[in-house]
C-alpha cells in the first residue's frame, strides 16, 4: 500500500515484490531496505529549515507531516527486513547442507 519512488530514478529498485529469490537477489533486497529506511530518516530532519521561511508556528506543523509520510515506511522496512533475513539465513544453511 506505500509508493515506491523506484520508478522516478534510473535503474531504481523495486521494493513492492520481491522478484528474485536467490541468495544474491535477496541480500540485494536487504540492502534496499536498509537504503530506504535510510532515505526516509533523512528525509525527516530538514523539517525545521521551514522555519527560516514561514512564521515559527510552521515548524511543528511541518515535523508532524515528515513523521506522517515518513515513519510508515520506515516501519515498513523494519517490519520486513528481519522476516528477509531469516529467509536468507535459511536459505544459506541449507544450501551449506547439500
């Protein structure tokens, strides 16, 4: 249900499916994540810069809406990449296995 900016830059990655599901596909996917949460991290502190063009009133309100469009896909990706892991994991001791 959360956009994926993947579309609006070159050869970006997608994140709603994972698409390949081998070892090296999901450590890429991992790392994504990881790349996402990042983004969307700082994407929420430049709130405060607004204050130095709008009445001081303007920077709490514009803290609230980074937090809105931000921090679901930061959960997103927290919620994710752990159940990613354990897959890679797996995956890796079972192919050790054979």
């Amino acid at each position: 249900m959360l956009p994926d900016g993947a579309k609006a830059v070159k050869n970006g990655y997608q994140k709603k499916h994972i698409k390949d599901f081998s070892e090296a596909g999901l450590e890429k996917f991992i790392i994504e994540t990881c790349r996402a949460e990042l983004t969307h991290l700082l994407a929420i502190l430049p709130f405060w810069v607004f204050g130095f063009f709008a009445p001081f009133y303007i920077i709490p309100i514009m803290l609230v809406y980074a937090l809105i469009v931000n921090l679901p896909c930061m959960i997103a990706q927290r919620y994710n990449r752990p159940k990613l892991v354990k897959l890679l994991d797996r995956m890796r001791k079972k192919n050790s296995n054979i």
